[in-house]
C-alpha cells in the first residue's frame, strides 16, 4: 500500500537511501568535491545569504552574519578538508596480549542518510555546519531550516538544489507539521539543534525508529565574576557575549552572578561597555533585531514581570521604537529573584539579570541546583577558585575570562549536557557523530584462541 507522504520526505529519504547503497564508501574525492561545493555556496553567495536573514530577522547586522555565520561556516569546511584523509583512515588500536597475534583497527564508515533540523538564531550556521560534519563522514543529508526564517531557507533550498543532486544534500522548507514528520522519518542519525522542550519530543519521536539523536539544545548559561576579576574587561565582554545578534545566541550568557556589594560597580561598566560597542541601537545597522514581533512582546514580558516583582531596569542606551520597533534596548536587570520569570526561562534576548552571591559556594550551588547549562563563563585569575567552578559544575562548554569564543575551536566537541543536549560535533568530533567506527579484529591463520576451545581440559582452571 503507497504510504501517505504529503510532502515526498518518505520518498526523498529512500531516493537518498537508494543512492547511498550505490556508493557505501564515498572516496576521498568525492567527499572533497561535495565540501567544494559548500565553500562555494559560503563564497559565492554570502552576500545574498546575509540579505535573506537580514529580511528574515528585520534587521539582522551584516557584520554578524559574516561573523558568526560564513566565516565559521568557511573555518570548518577548510579544516574538514585538511584533516579529512586523516579522518577517514582506519585507526589502529591496541589488542590484549591474550589474543595475539590477532590486531584490532576501527573502521570509520558513514550512517547513511542523516537527518538535520536547524533552528532561526543562526540558520546558515546551524544548517551548513552540521551539514559539513555529516557530508565529511560520508553521508547523504536531508536538512530542514526553521519556518521562522522564509528568505533564509527558500533562497537556502534554491542555491542547494543548483549545487547538489537531491540524493546528496536536500533542503526540505516548510513549518511546525513538516518539522514532525521530517523527525519521524526512520533516518541513520537525526541532529537536532533548538529549545529542549521540542528537542524532547524530537528524542521521542526518533526513539520510536531507534534513531541515534544528536541533540544542541539551549538553557540558562551563567557568567560568574570572581572577587579577582578585573571587572571592566569582563563587563566589556560579557556586554559583546550578550548582545550579539540582541542576545538570541543559544551560548550567550544569561543571567550574571557578581560578588555580594558589586552590582553598582559591574553594572556601571556594562552601561559603558555597550554604549561604546552600541553608541546607538535603532539605526545601529551593528546591532541586530529580534526575530519577530511575538519574539519581542516576550521580552518585553519578562522585563515587565521582573518589573512587578521588584526589579530594577538599567537600559544603557535609548531605543527609538519608530526606527525599528523589533530592536529591543540591551537591559540590565537589577534586584532580581527566583520568583521571576527571568531567572526561571532561557531569555534568548538582550536582558542580563544580575544576581549577586556570597562566597563561591553559593555561587557554585545555584549552579548546579539548575538544569546542566549550554556554556559557563567564569572571569577572575584567582586559579584556585576557578578550578573549583570548573570541577564542580557541568557545563556543556566553557569559555574563562571571555564569551561565546569556545564554540569557535575546531579542535575542540561543542555540544550540551543533560537539559542543554546530548552529543557534541565541530570538527572530529562532528565526523565521529556522523561515523560509525567499526571495531574489528583482524584474525591470522595461526590464531591464539584456539586454545579458548575444547575440550577445555585444565585451560581456565587457573582463572
Ligand atoms: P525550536 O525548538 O522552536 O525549533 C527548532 C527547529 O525545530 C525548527 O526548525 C522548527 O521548525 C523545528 N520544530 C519545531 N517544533 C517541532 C516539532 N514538534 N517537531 C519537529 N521539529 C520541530 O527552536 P528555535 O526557537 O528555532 O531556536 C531557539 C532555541 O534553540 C533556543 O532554546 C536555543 O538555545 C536553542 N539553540 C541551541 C543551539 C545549540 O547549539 N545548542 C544553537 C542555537 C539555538
């Protein structure tokens, strides 16, 4: 019986299955010439891509898209590139002596068909950057942008269907129904990056197939500021780390912890660090808008909430809302407490609570008494207190004495922890997701097991 598929992604993933079992094993060639062509979608069309989310966000700073889009896009084909033939070697491992002369190598061998939905905040990124892992390893991709993003993922589509056959890399566009049956769809691993509320029901839907799950999900990331901290560098970029495309930046910080008596001081360095990276706001064409107006009206809820609960709002610079009514003012929230939906939900958005603490135990323990965040910043030199936060706190990833700049090391997994996501890629670590590495014992003709055979005699008498 023909199976309901509306929208042809029961026949795309078995086009792409089909054409996957015509070449198991892409050779080095082909994998080089499939990243070649995502240079050139990166190269060649940055300019239109950075148009279309700019359309898409309302005001989305070019320099950004640059920044934190095609160029770590760009970083991670090319290290893809140089290290792919070292990747995709079989690795020699150790074999006990017991069964010697036998040897054991791992094989790295693609999934298959991998499936990967991306969320709006960085579409290019968060789509291409996956993309680029899955394809290194070999495999064949179906790849589905967010709805909140049109431009993006219409121009998104158009530009991969003129680069690649639909059974190599295929963008599959449409809303929240696609995103559910795209999830259901029996695929070899599912990468999945967004909220952990729908990360959730995507673990439950690929479990349904025993679909391996990669998931990047968000939280509550906090910046600690230790006594030892020269707090206007840590204000100046703890202020870059939170505005960043207006806070909407899974890794920003959230909320910040400051030493008990500093908040007057800290939060008069961030009002100078943003008005001197952000003089101006409305017509910044540097600072970004929020993604949509149901976006904003949520922001501007929790500012309000914190507001009726006794908070205190710090807006450093003015906002002109006839300018541009989606770009919000970066707001320090002073006073705040856990009664507040502020220290409650990931913001997502310019708003930095600032809480302040008693000794690094208190700091520690409202770490750890939350879900296990994204990223963890800590600012200070005092070593010793540092390895403290660092060894008594999880963290999916943490940057000290800055922010945001661990997501950018090619060497090193990104990727959350409990609520924050399971599984991590950029770099190997992305072609290790995207792999299976097939253990293998290589047996000789003489071989040492064949006294583990009977009749057993005395053998495992002495055991
Ligand atoms: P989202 O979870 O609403 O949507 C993400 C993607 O899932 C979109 O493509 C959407 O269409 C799709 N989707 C929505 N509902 C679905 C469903 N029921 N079944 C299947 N697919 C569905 O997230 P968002 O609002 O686009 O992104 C913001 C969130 O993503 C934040 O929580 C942020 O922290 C997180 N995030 C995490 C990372 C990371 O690397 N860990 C990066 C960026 C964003």
């Amino acid at each position: 019986m023909a199976q309901h598929d509306p929208s042809g992604l029961v026949a795309r993933l078995a086009a792409q299955r089909a054409a996957y079992s015509q070449e198991r094993w892409p050779t080095l060639a082909v994998r080089r010439d499939r990243l070649k062509r995502l240079r050139a979608l990166t190269r060649e069309h940055g300019t239109a891509i950075a148009a279309s989310i700019d359309a898409d966000f309302g005001g989305r700073s070019a320099h950004e898209t640059r920044l934190a889009e095609l160029f770590l896009v760009a970083a991670a084909i090319s290290h893809a590139e140089s290290h792919l033939r070292r990747w995709t070697r079989p690795r020699r491992v150790a074999t006990a002596a017991r069964f010697w002369p036998a040897r054991n190598r791992l094989l790295p061998q693609p999934l298959g068909v991998v499936g990967i939905v991306a969320p709006w905040n960085y579409p290019f990124q968060l789509s291409i950057g996956p993309a680029v892992a899955a394809i290194a390893a070999g495999n064949r991709v179906m790849l589905k942008p967010s709805e909140l993003t049109p431009h993006f993922s219409e121009l998104l589509a158009r530009l991969v269907a003129g680069l690649f056959d639909p059974d190599e890399l295929h963008v599959v566009t449409g809303g929240v129904e696609v995103g559910r049956a795209f999830v259901a769809l029996p695929f070899d691993h599912l990468f999945f990056t967004g909220s952990t509320a729908v990360g959730r029901q995507v673990a439950m839907a690929a479990a349904a197939n025993l679909t391996p799950v990669t998931l990047e999900l968000g939280g509550k990331s906090p910046a600690i500021l230790d006594p030892s901290a020269d707090m206007t560098q840590a204000a100046r970029r703890i202020a870059f780390g939170k505005l960043l495309n207006a806070g909407q930046t899974c890794i920003a910080p959230d909320y910040l912890m400051v030493p008990r008596g500093s908040t007057a001081k800290m939060s008069s360095d961030l009002g100078d660090a943003i008005r001197s990276l952000y003089p101006t706001i409305s017509d910044n064409p540097d600072y970004s808008a929020i993604i949509s107006d149901g976006h904003r009206d949520r922001l501007a809820a929790l500012v309000q909430d914190a507001c009726d609960k006794g908070a205190a709002v710090v807006e450093p610079v003015r906002v002109d809302l006839a300018t541009n009514a989606r770009k919000m003012a970066p707001t320090l929230l002073l006073g705040v407490n856990a009664s507040m939906r502020v220290m409650q939900e990931e913001i997502f958005g310019p708003i930095l609570p600032i809480i302040e603490y008693d000794g690094l135990d208190e700091a520690i323990a409202h770490v750890t008494a939350g879900e296990r965040p994204l990223a963890l910043y800590w600012f200070g030199t005092d070593a010793r207190s540092r390895e403290r936060v660092l060894r008594e706190t999880h963290a999916g990833g943490v940057t000290v004495n800055d922010c945001l700049w661990h997501l950018a090391q090619e060497d090193q997994p990104f990727g959350g922890i409990g609520a924050s996501g399971t599984g991590s890629y950029h770099g190997e670590w992305g072609f290790r997701t995207f792999s299976h590495f097939k253990p293998i014992l290589h047996q000789p003709a003489v071989a040492g097991t064949r006294f583990f055979q009977p009749p057993y005699g005395k053998t495992f008498d002495a055991m």
